[in-house]
C-alpha cells in the first residue's frame, strides 16, 4: 500500500527503525563521558568546574554542528550524511585511548561531539518519509533514541569494570562504526530527495536553508529546548557524579541510577509526540513546564537541620530527600522532558516543511548549547556553593522564566494575529500556512510540461 510520496508502509518503518537505531548508538557515545568521565576526573585530579568541562565540551560540537549537518541532510540526504558523520565520530573515540593530558581530552571530546549532530540528520531524513499528521509520532518514535544516554548509564559502568574506560571507548568505537557501514547498506534515499533527483533540481542553497532563521518564532521554539533538551543531556552526564558525590554511592549503582532517569526521559518521547498530534504541541509545552517547576522546587531544597525554640527547649529535626524519593522524582522529571522535547519537534515539520533541517538545526543547536553551558554551570555553582542541589535551583529558575515568557509571548502574538481569540484560554497550534516550498515554481512548471 503506498502512502506517503509513493512510499509503503513498510519503507516508513524500514527507514524509522534504522534511524531510530542509529539515533541510540549515537546518543550513547555523546554521553559515554557521563561514565568515563568520573574515572578520567579521578586519573588527573580535576575539580568539579574542569569535570563540567570535560562533560560538556562533546556537547558544544554537538550542537554548532547541527546547523551545517542539518543543511547538508535537506541538501544531500540523510543516507549520505548520516553514515559519514558517524564514521568520522568513530574515529574519534578511538582516538579517546591515545590521550594522557586534560588539554588533549577536550580536543578530542569535540570530535566526539559530532555524535550529537546526529539528530538533525535523523530528524531530516524520518520526516521525508511521513505525512505531516503523522510526523509528531514518527518523530517521537525516533527521539526515544534518547535512551543511548540510559544505555551509557546502565552498561558503561560495568564495562569500565570489566575492561577499563579505554577498553569501553574501543568498544563504543567499533559498534558505532558498524552501525555506520549498515545504515548505508541497508536504508534508501528519501522519498524527497528521490523525486528532487528525478526531476534533475540542485540541492536548495545554504542561504535559502537559512531563510526561515530570520523568524523570532524559530528562536522561541529553540528557547524551549535548551531545557526539554540541554537540560536533560545535562542531567544524564551529571547524576552519575551527584550520585557519587550527594549520596556516597558506588559509580555502578549511580549509573543506574541515572538511567533510570535516562530511560524515560528518552522512551516516552514517542508519546509525546502522540499527544502532540493528538491534543496539540502547545499544551503539552505548557504541561511539562509547570510539572517540571513542582519536581524542580523539591528537588532543589538542600538538606537540612531544623532547631525550633519548644516549651521545654529546642526541637531539632531534619529535612532531606532519600536516594529512593529523589530517584522517583527524576523519572518523574525524565518523563516531562521527553514530552516536551517531542512537542517542540512536532511544530517544526508543520510550519517549515521545506526547511526541516535548518529550522531543527537551530532549535536542535540551542538546545544542545543548554547541554554545554549547563554541567559547566553545575560545576561552578558546586564549587562556588558547596551545595550539592545547587544545579536544581539554577534549573528552576530556568524554566520559571522560560514558562513565563512562553505564555506572554504567546498570547500577545495571538492577540495581535487574532483579536477574536483574545478571550481564549487554549489556542490553535495549526499555522496559518507553511513556510512556503522554495521549488514551487519549479515544481509548477515541471506538472505543467508534464500535461502539456
């Protein structure tokens, strides 16, 4: 049965699955120093500013490199693309285990980072294959390749055990090499970019890519990642050493522990992006926000001693999560952001079609931009503080003033646009029109020569 461009049913779950796949390896290589890193920092001494460092420098290229590799894909493909990057990235890794200096593993940490561009290229080339009520969960499905930060977190520490962290950069390194060479044996070029070869048009150019840039709507959308997203890659590098530090517990207990955060922020992103298509992004924007201020507030109070002035003397008590409660509230957390990270992408493919990989580029950018700032920022504060939830507190304010300035935003736009819907308290989530094609008239001109 043919659905979407000509495609079959079963050419869409060939190209999600593979992409889906090579999303997780990729994802869990970005984050592989969640785990290494903690015995890298033993190694050379580092404080905790120098580890937030290490942590967050892949990510730094991870995100600049969406924007060109997000470009790329829309003008070349992503079965092109996606195996080149990936090779490249693999490389990389291996190189991770010739490296002795601190100044060195920041290098090559940016070469790692590539793994992270991996998203935009995988957002390109899923979108190609689904028609746009369907792209919300076919987008979902593919970002629930998140959870390579749980499979990080879950299996690195105990290969680390087994086999040292060079050992399990070798390993990371030859699996995302062979996940390269089968993605290029086994996906085909996308329905797009097989009818624009067909009809012999040249790749759009880089400035016409860039276009849609100009909107503020673009900068919106990428606000709202850099916490759905910047922060939860953030907090999948960082609990492992919270863990460790906050609560004294082992690096493989801390590792699950991690993951548990790390499955759900990633796996549920495919209902969200049900939910999206269903009730509508924005709502679901509006929800992981106010949720994740209740779970951040918590999550921020410090552990405390209390002495009160009773009748027959001072009463003292304390205050203080368990382990057990505060892993409860991360899973809580993961799976908010998994929501949001789902409904953010469900807006791109809807009002800019035809500019799928720079629009994601950017938003995926500055998201990504929130993972580099942000375990550097952690570091910081816990030097600086001395408070281990310090991080938690910096994230609340975050999100207090994103939630914010989402809602004026929002309504002031709508206002403007439609006066009517002043008195509304849910709006549309539906464009007007699209950001328009930048063939249409090539693509006119071609139907009409066709009649002819």
């Amino acid at each position: 049965m043919e659905t979407h461009l000509g495609t079959s049913r079963s050419d869409q779950y060939r190209a999600l699955g593979l992409s889906t796949f090579a999303f997780t390896i990729c994802f869990a290589v970005w984050t592989i120093f969640s785990i290494i890193g903690v015995k890298i920092k033993q190694e050379l001494g580092l404080n905790d500013t120098q580890f937030g460092l290490l942590v967050a420098t892949p990510v730094l290229t991870g995100s600049i490199s969406r924007i060109f590799l997000g470009i790329w894909a829309e003008q070349f493909g992503g079965r092109i693309i996606f195996p080149m990057q990936m090779l490249i990235t693999s490389i990389c890794v291996w190189a991770l285990t010739f490296v002795h200096t601190y100044e060195i593993f920041l290098l090559v940490a940016l070469g790692i980072g590539l793994a992270g561009g991996s998203f935009i290229v995988g957002v390109s080339y899923t979108s190609r294959w689904f028609d746009k009520n369907q792209q919300g969960t076919a987008l979902g499905v593919f970002g629930a390749g998140n959870a390579g930060a749980a499979v990080t977190n879950f299996a690195a520490p105990f290969l680390v055990v087994a086999i040292g962290w060079e050992g399990t950069a070798r390993v990371y390194a030859m699996i995302l090499a062979v996940t390269a060479v089968l993605f290029y044996i086994l996906a085909d070029t996308d329905p797009v970019q097989r009818s624009r070869l067909r009809a012999g048009q040249s790749p759009m150019s880089a400035g016409s890519q860039l276009e849609p840039l100009k909107n503020i709507q673009v900068w919106r959308f990428a606000t709202y990642y850099f916490f759905v997203f910047g922060a939860f890659v953030s907090l999948a590098s960082f609990l492992p050493r919270y863990y460790v530090g906050a609560y004294g517990l082992e690096l493989t207990t801390a590792g699950v522990f991690a993951g548990l955060y790390s499955l759900p922020g990633s796996v549920f992103r495919a209902l969200g992006g049900w939910i999206s298509d269903k009730w509508g992004a924005r709502s679901v924007m509006y929800a992981t926000f106010i949720v994740s201020l209740a779970l951040l507030f918590v999550m921020s109070y410090p552990n405390t001693s209390y002495s009160v002035a009773g009748i027959k003397g001072p009463i003292k008590f304390d205050f203080g999560l368990s382990v057990g409660f505060f892993v409860f509230l991360t899973i809580l957390l993961g799976f908010m952001m998994s929501l949001g990270k789902a409904a953010v992408y469900k807006h791109i493919p809807v009002y800019y079609p035809y500019h799928v990989g720079s629009v994601g580029g950017l938003v995926g950018m500055i998201g990504g931009l929130g993972g580099f700032i942000l375990p550097i920022s952690f570091g910081v504060l816990l030097d600086f503080t001395g408070v281990w939830t310090a991080p938690f507190m910096l994230l609340f304010v975050i999100v207090l003033v994103s939630t914010i300035w989402m809602h004026i935003a929002i309504r002031r736009m709508e206002r403007e646009r439609h006066p009517a819907l002043a008195d509304e308290r849910f709006l549309s989530d539906v464009p007007e029109a699209p950001y328009p094609d930048p063939y249409a008239d090539t693509n006119a001109r071609l139907a009409e020569k066709h009649t002819a």
